[in-house]
C-alpha cells in the first residue's frame, strides 16, 4: 500500500490518530480491532484521512509492515478505502450509528420568533466587522496577545469614552471605563463589590433574569413601582444600597425616565450614599423622539452605566462595559480577577476600530431605520386586525407591549404558541412582590428577530393567533404597506 497522499507533509509527519490498543494479542489483530471499533463508534467517521501507515507505526512503536497489512485487510472487508492521491480514509459506506440520546430531545423550536432581546444573526455586519478585524490585527501591538489588562484594552475604552461622550452624554475616561463581557457579568461584579448588607431597588418590571443572578449573588431586591414617567424614584428605600434603572427606555414596558426623576434618583444618591446604577438596554435604538441623554453625565460620582454590543451587533461577542465613579475602579478590577478571561482581546480590539471607523455608527443607524420599519408593520397590523389590544412602549427598543384584555393572557400565549409563534408574556417581567404595581395583561413582542423573508409571516400569524383567542378581533390579511399616520398614536 503506497504512502502517496496520505497527510505527511514534507517532513513526513502525518495527522494524528488516538488509538487504545489492548495488552492482549498480536499487534495486528489488535491494531485491526482498535480501527473498527473507532469506525464503529463514530469516532472516525465516514471520509476521515487516517495518518500514513509509516506516522501510524512510529507514533504506536510498532513495525510498520504491521501497520501496513492492518490497513490493508481493512481495506478489503470495505471499512477503509485507499486511493493513491487520497490516502487511506474511511469508507463512506460505513456509517456509524447516531449516539443514543442521554437526555429527551427538547422541543423543536416554533418557526417564528418573536421573543424580545435578539438581534435578527443575519444581520450582522460581518463586511465591517472582517475589514476592522483585519485593520485591527495588522496594527495591534505584539502586548496585545498576551495577557490581558483586567481593565479591557485601552484601544478600546479610549474609542468607547469618545463614542459614548458623543451619543449618550457619557461624563468618562479611559481609565474609569472597565471592560467586561456582557451587562449580566457586569451586574455580577457590582453585587460582589457592593456587597449583600444592603439591598438593591429595581424596576417593578424588568429582566427576571437579572433579578435571578443578585438573588444568586445574595443581594435582596425591592421593587419600584413604574408608571408612565418611568420608576417611582421617591419611593426608593433610603436604606438601599444601589438601584437598577433603565432610565433611556424603561424596560419592558417603554418610555425614558422623565426629567425630574432624574435629578430625584441622583438625590436620592447624594443623600443615602447609594450607587445609580443605569443599564443602557437599547437606548440606541429610538424612532419617535429626540435622542435621550444617560443619567451618568449628570453625575459621574454617583452613577454607573452599563452597556454591551449585545443588541447592537450579537450577543456572542460578549463585550459590555462600566463606566464607573472613581472610587469604584480598583475594587471591580479587584473582583474581576488579575487576568481578563471574559471578553477575547481581538474582538475587543476589532470593536475599537469599528468605533473609530463610524462602521459602528452607520450599521446603527441603518439597523434603526429597519426596526422602525419593522416596527410600523407590527403596529399597524395590530391597529387593523386586532383592535382588542393597545401597543405601547414603542418609541424605542427592539419590542413593543401588546396589552391585552383583562385574563386573557394565557389564552393568547396558548394560541401563539398552536401557530408557531414564540413571544412571551408580560406577566413573568412583573416583580413578585409588586403588589401595587398591577399593569393590563400583555405580551412582550420581539420584533428584531426573524430573517426579513419571515417577518410579515411572523406578524400575519401572531395576528391570526390574537384574532383567535380575544373578543373584539378581525379577520383579514396583513398589509403589504403600512400608511402613513404615525404608530406612534397607539402608544408611547
């Protein structure tokens, strides 16, 4: 059997090959049935180049003329195939068998999503992103591929202290600004600086999921009532330690803080001693306002925005970032760990120049016109088909808030999900000890995740599904254009 294509390069070194060959027995035979075993169980699939026989031996300590007549009765019974040019493979026709499931197979998953939070993947800029990479790598010092500043690489807080100063009226400097990879691992840093002696104030409605991971840090929540202007900050308790807002566009329910708020949950700050903490959610995404400024520009001190690039570009990416008071930077750094395992330093650094370049900006603002677009199609298609329901919360963000009819929830959700609609339900955003703070049934309707071909499907069914299951519905289709009054009259 010729060695001609079989993986040596021309050092004659060829691919590796991991096999347990038993104490028992001639090394032919139990070479032969290591080989089968390893196709038999799907560990050498069909089409896999196996190493030259001379790499094999050398690498098992065993005569080569051994290793050459195993791969060649193999060859005969058809488990391998040997072509001069190929080498020696696995023979298509032996297909291993799928493995047995070790767990029951999750549902499969509903064909149209409509869950909020996720950026549509296809969306993603993957020209910029390759052509910053490449600018990125080419002018990256060799320090950058080492290890990492816990602080996050200063290319990119420089790139982000100009970005935010210059679109969200962020008051920072490089050195206050820590890296990290996502507004969770931000939130989690914060509990373990901050401590559990006191607890936190949070939004009546919001995020379970951060509420679950303080619970999990041991920090005790209490909940805000919200309302049209956004949370109650004169109802903070002065004995909290931080409270969690999401000041730009209250989420779920829609809406920035109103002005006065503001300056109350800063005093709020200045006379408890208690830390602002302001997750900037979605606050690039607006369609129906002006731009709206973060709370931390009106006082740093007090203040700590959190951001991520998980809505603007992908949440795979796992970069977030705090913009901190002060006296905060050592003790998160501290918490964070002397090494930077979380955000990978080349997406970092790729993200730096896709700032500076204005890719980011433009992939934004282009992302902003199709939600909006996006948005207008939803909202006018509820308007015509479901009258039972209001929209709200819809000047901003990536979602919008169908309420409902009083105890008709679940009945909405049930019929969603019959039509292959994913979306979810107000309810389980609700605190669970907000007891005065009792909206309309509702759902919470993503509106960035579908491909372009499926959204007007997506829509059409949700609203089939909501003709179904509340009074007051309509039948028809949806409409190829929306007009042209503003969705903005269904709700702020």
């Amino acid at each position: 059997m010729g060695e001609t294509g079989g993986g040596a390069g021309p050092s004659g070194l060829g691919v590796d090959l991991h096999l347990e060959l038993s104490a028992a027995g001639g090394r032919r035979a139990v070479l032969i049935a290591a080989l089968r075993e390893a196709v038999r169980g799907g560990r050498l699939a069909p089409g896999t180049r196996l190493p030259p026989y001379r790499s094999l031996a050398t690498d098992l300590g065993i005569a080569r003329n051994t290793v050459a007549d195993a791969y060649a009765e193999l060859v005969a019974e058809g488990w391998l195939t040997s072509r001069q040019g190929s080498g020696t493979r696995v023979a298509d026709r032996v297909a291993a068998p799928p493995p047995r499931p070790v767990h029951p197979a999750a549902p499969p998953p509903l064909p149209y999503d409509l869950v909020q939070g996720k950026p549509d993947p296809a969306a993603f800029p993957r020209a910029a992103w390759l052509a910053a990479a490449r600018r990125a790598l080419t002018d990256a010092p060799h320090e950058a591929f080492g290890i990492g500043d816990p602080h996050g690489r200063i290319e990119l807080r420089r790139a982000l202290t100009e970005y935010l100063a210059r679109v969200r009226g962020v008051r920072t400097t490089p050195d206050r600004i820590v890296v990290c990879s996502g507004a969770a691992h931000a939130l989690r840093l914060l509990a373990h600086v901050l401590g559990t002696d006191a607890p936190w104030a949070v939004e009546s409605y919001g995020l379970p999921f951060h509420r679950g991971l303080l619970a999990e840090a041991g920090v005790t929540t209490t909940p805000v009532t919200v309302d049209e202007d956004g949370a109650r900050v004169a109802d903070i308790p002065r004995h909290a330690g931080a409270v969690l807002l999401t000041p730009a566009h209250q989420f779920p329910t829609g809406g920035p803080l109103h002005p006065e708020r503001r300056t109350g949950v800063l005093e709020w700050a200045r006379t408890s001693g208690g830390l602002v903490i302001e997750d900037d959610y979605d606050g690039e995404f607006r369609y129906d306002r002006r731009p709206v400024g973060s709370v931390q520009g009106l006082d740093p001190e007090r203040t700590v925005l959190v951001g991520s690039v998980s809505k603007s570009l992908s949440p795979t990416l796992r970069i977030g970032w705090m913009c901190l008071p002060s006296v905060l930077v050592d003790r998160v750094v501290a918490a964070k760990g002397l090494r930077e395992p979380y955000a990978s330093a080349t997406d970092q650094l790729t993200l730096a120049d896709l700032l500076v370049s204005g890719a980011y900006d433009r992939h934004v603002r282009r992302m902003r016109q199709r939600h909006r677009g996006r948005r207008d199609r939803l909202t006018t298609a509820l308007a015509e088909r479901v009258p039972a329901v209001r929209v709200t919360g819809i000047a901003a963000g990536l979602h919008a808030v169908v309420e409902l009819p009083p105890g008709t929830e679940r009945a909405a959700l049930d019929a969603a999900a019959r039509h292959g609609v994913a979306v979810e339900g107000l309810a389980p955003y609700r605190h669970p000890d907000a007891r005065d703070d009792v909206r309309p049934d509702g759902l919470v309707v993503g509106y960035a995740t579908p491909p372009e071909r499926l959204y007007g499907a997506a829509v059409d069914t949700l609203c089939e599904a909501l003709s179904e299951a509340l009074p007051g519905a309509l039948p028809g289709a949806l409409p190829g254009t929306p007009p042209g009054t503003s969705p903005g009259a269904l709700g702020s």
